[in-house]
C-alpha cells in the first residue's frame, strides 16, 4: 500500500494513554479527555471524536473536539479505564450502544505520589462510573452525553486496575490502588451486570467477588478466557516507596465468575460451525447452530465476544455484541438458533471472535472461536 504524504494530518493532544474505541457510526472516541492549562491545571474536556467515513482526505480537520456540543465527563478518570459494548432489543429490533469509564484519579497518577510521600494525595483516586448510551444510527458526537449515575459507583476507589467484560455481558473489575484510610491495593474484585445486558428496571450495583491473593495495580493486566473465567497476571506492586515501583510481580491467577457455579451452562455444538480454518461468517449474514440448553430454561441472547489485549488499566480491542435472533425457540433442550451477524465492521471489526449462547438464567455459554470477514 503506498504512502501518502500527509504533512496537515490531523492531530489530537492526547496525554496519558488514550482511551480510544471505534464506535457503530464510524466515528473514534477518545472517552479518557482530560486537557492541562497553565492557569487551571488539569481540566475536564469534550470527549473527542474523529470521523473515519471516506473519503478522508490529507489535512482535513475531523477531530470533533472542544466544540460545546461535545459530551463531558462530569470527572476527570486519569488511569481509570473504559468499556464498550452494543446489545440488541428483540420487541423494537434496535441496537444500542454503551460506554463505560470506570474509576481512575481527578490528576495524573504519578502527580499524586507514592504512599511514603507527604505528599500523597489518595483522595484523588475516586470510584466513579459514568454512562453513553448511544443509537448507533445517529452521530454520537451530535447527540452523545456522559450520565453519571450514583448507582453504577464502584463500592472502592481505584486506579490502575483492568476492566473486563465477560461472556454474559456484565463487567468486572480487577486490581488497582485504592484508599480506605490507609494505602491500600483494591484487592476485592467487583462485578456489574449492565441493566441493559440483563434487562433489569434499574441499573444493579457493583457486587464485590473473590479476593485476590496478590495485589495487581501499574502494568498488570486481565482477560477473558474462551470458558468465561478470566486471567489476572503480572503488576509492578507494594509501592511503599518510589524503588518499590521496579518490583514487578511474575504470577498469575485465574478468576472464575459466579456464572461457573450456577448450574448447567448452555452447550454449542461446534461441529455445527463454519471452520474458521477455511471459511468464515460474513457481515449482516444470517447462519445456524445448535445449542444444548437446561430442558427448564430458554435462550435470551447470542453475542459475540471480541479477544482483548491489555495495557495500563485499558484494553480497547475486548467488546461485547449482541446479535439479532429475531425467532427465539421456546423451551431448553438441544435447539438450532439462527441469529444475524452485526451491520457491518464498524459494530464489530473484522476477525476472531468468541460466539455466546446466554441462557434466561444469565448463564453463558463456553465461547467458540468463530472468524468474522468480509465476503
């Protein structure tokens, strides 16, 4: 592919590892948008976002920031991280898209000093959550708002930590450093079901899991393996002082949700999927398999699950996508489903992914690799 010269490229003055996603209308947002002035200090900004519809020509401005029609996070989320995901209402056959930014610090980690520093400043680290919900349809930097929701809060503060989403669609979160009174690593993993994922009248708040037995804050990292469970590994912990920051920790743990001990999870049938050696599913394409299911319970979704890759409290290519499965069958059993692939590679960019069966307990099924492409 030949280079082009582009001298007038656009640029954004992105500081501190960038929480960027690729949304379902084309369109980047940068959800981590923080800004530096002289006389304020570190201020909240519009979340940016840059529009990739073609053509795309050198020089062109398209970063949509700093405009007042640009969405605001009510906090600033320094080192805090961000989730992405789009679910599928079967009674109106609409999409509808969700971001997550969770926790972080009101200023730059490394502004705030290590426990052994006077001054250390903890209560900068802070637990909140805020919400987009978005059409994917319309133009998100149009119509996009941040909604910070009381309710959707981590129970501790964190900085550092990894944020996970699991095969049935709700989110944990691992690791960090937090503050309880004294310095301390937020060892307690916590777990939120997205209203819109389990259908709830009001958003469920975050659960407190299993405890970590090591602490995993700066450089670990977290994901999802193709059985529901998820890997937590690495982390450079005990920041009692500032030496203490080249103690890296070289062990791993798996964490296993609650989904694992709540009965018998659907089982897909592989044999009944394309190889993903020599085919693959196209965009917007209906196909079939079989699922077992509990003869008691139904199937309330099909999702796909995209693979993350971890790094500094973010990982920006795991997303959660629910499918159109417009005939649902009715009772358990072994059944053939038939949902739709999504759109197009904006809801989902080309690839491997983990396809889900989600039982009307909430219980997922093991992920199959399957490979999303082009025809």
């Amino acid at each position: 592919m030949p280079v082009i010269p582009c001298p007038n490229v656009p640029l954004l003055n992105v500081f501190d590892y960038p929480r960027i996603h690729l949304l379902a209308s084309g369109e980047l947002i940068w959800t981590h948008a923080t800004t530096f002035s002289q006389a304020q200090g570190w201020l909240p900004r519009p979340s940016p976002f840059l529009d990739l519809t073609p053509p795309f020509p050198c020089g062109e401005q398209r970063w949509k920031d700093g405009e007042s029609s640009q969405p605001t996070t009510a906090t600033r989320h320094f080192n805090g991280s961000s989730v992405h995901l789009i679910t599928w209402d079967r009674a109106t056959d609409q999409f509808t898209e969700l971001l997550y930014v969770i926790g972080g610090a009101t200023i730059p980690f490394d502004h705030i000093g290590s426990c052994s520093n006077p001054a250390f400043d903890p209560t900068k680290i802070h637990g909140i959550v805020e919400r987009m919900v978005l059409n994917p349809l319309a133009s998100p930097s149009e119509s996009g708002e941040w909604e910070s929701t009381p309710s959707l809060d981590l129970n501790h503060a964190r900085v550092n930590h990894n944020a996970v989403i699991l095969l049935d669609g709700s989110i944990v979160v691992i690791g960090g450093l937090g503050w309880n009174g004294t310095c301390a690593w937020r060892r307690w993993t916590e777990r939120l079901m997205p209203e819109e994922v389990v259908e709830s009248s009001s958003p469920a708040a975050w659960a407190f899991m299993a405890l970590q037995d090591v602490p995993r804050q700066y450089h670990s990292v977290a994901g999802l393996l193709p059985d529901g469970s998820v890997v937590s590994a690495g982390g450079a912990n005990l920041p009692q002082s500032e030496t203490d920051w080249c103690k890296p920790d070289h062990t791993l743990e798996i964490f296993k949700p609650p989904y694992f001990f709540n009965g018998v999870r659907p089982d897909i049938d592989t044999t009944t999927l394309t190889d993903p050696a020599v085919g693959h599913y196209n965009y917007n394409a209906t196909f079939s398999f079989s699922v077992t299911l509990e003869t008691t319970v139904t199937v309330d979704r099909v999702a796909l699950v995209r693979p993350g890759a971890s790094t500094h409290a973010f990982d920006s290519s795991q997303l959660y996508v629910e499918l159109r499965l417009p005939t649902l069958p009715s009772g358990g059993g072994t059944l053939t489903l038939q949902p739709t692939m999504p759109p197009n590679g904006n809801y989902a960019p080309p690839g491997y992914y983990l396809l889900v069966v989600v039982d009307s307990l909430g219980r997922p099924s093991a992920g199959a690799w399957i490979r999303l492409d082009e025809a």
